[in-house]
C-alpha cells in the first residue's frame, strides 16, 4: 500500500513524513489487508512502543479479509497483554481473524456502512498425506475452533453452542446487527 506522504515545516526547515507516521503520534494504527506474520511483527512493534511511551488509549482501525490464524492469536494476546485499553474501529470489512481482532478492543466502533464476518477457521490448499497427518491437522483445525469461539463468546456475551452455529458458515453482519450481537459497542459517524 503506497502510504500519502505529507510536508511539514519544522525549526530545521521542511520534512517529509508519511500520513502513516502523522497517525502514529496521535496513537492511532491500521491492521488493513491480510493478517500475515508480517503485519502481525508491524503492528505488535507499533503497540509496545505505543504503550511503553504513554498509559492513554490506542486506536487500531481495521479493515481486513482475515488470515493466519496462529499469527492473529499472537496479535489478540499482545492487544490484551499491554496495560493500554485499545479502542478498535471497523472501517469497510473486518472478516474471519480480522473479525476476532476488532471485536476484542475495549471500545469497539463501527462505522455505519462496515461489516463483521465470522466463520470457523479453515484449512488452506490442499490436505493430503497418510491417515495421521491428516488426522493431526484435522483435530489441530478443531482446537483452533475451540479457541477462537470461546475468544468471541467472551466477548460477545454469548453461549458457545451460539458461537458455533453461527460460524459454521461464513455469516455476515451489517453495522447494526454487529451491535446486536455484541460484536461492536457502537456505530460511529466520525472518527
């Protein structure tokens, strides 16, 4: 993502700074595109620097497809391991991993056009090998269910057996009914 740059003067004369980095000093961060290792390492870097310079609030926007799990989950435990409470905001589309993380925050926005996806994890490509690997995969990939609907059951408020129907397929949400569910706390109009 080609991020805007931004010309600011300054007592040394002008600099160039990214929009980017003008957000990052009023603690605001973006989780946009595919949750990945990558920008997973990003986003936990600008989080412990964030909460090591200052106890106030941090705002992540998210607008993402989803992605690795195992790398989601390192995120999620980052996001309730540092003191700082942490304000998400879905803006456009916060599906699967990205899903789970938006819904995690301490204050979860929405903005009126956005939606929430919530489906059980999936296997990527295809599963072949002997009988046991795919066993091994097949009750890992069950494991990985179980942690992540008891992650949105907690913060929704809602039974297990509810969180399971509803992630049995993909299962969209509109603004208003991700309040209803108790997967965000409100619809904002202005950020």
């Amino acid at each position: 993502m080609n991020t805007p740059v931004i010309i600011k003067e300054n007592s040394s004369g002008y600099i160039k700074t990214t929009l980017r980095d003008e957000l990052f000093l009023t603690r605001e961060v973006q989780c946009f595109g595919e949750i990945s290792e990558e920008s997973v390492g990003s986003l936990i870097l600008q989080l412990q620097y964030l909460s090591r310079q200052s106890a106030e609030e941090i705002t992540l926007y998210i607008n993402s497809p989803g992605g690795l799990v195992a790398d989601g989950l390192a995120l999620y435990d980052v996001m309730k391991g540092i003191a700082n409470p942490i304000r998400t905001v879905c803006v456009g589309t916060a599906a699967s991993m990205g899903a789970l993380l938006f819904l995690s925050g301490n204050q979860r926005d929405i903005l009126p056009h956005s939606r929430v996806m919530l489906h059980d994890p999936l296997i990527s490509g295809g599963v072949g090998g002997s009988a046991l690997k795919v066993d091994r995969l097949s009750r890992n990939l069950m494991k990985t269910r179980e942690i992540t609907a008891a992650i949105i059951a907690q913060h929704t408020g809602k039974r297990l057996e509810e969180i399971y129907e509803v992630t049995a397929n993909d299962t969209y949400f509109d603004a208003k009914e991700a309040v209803a569910f108790g997967l965000a706390d409100r619809i904002i109009e202005n950020l």
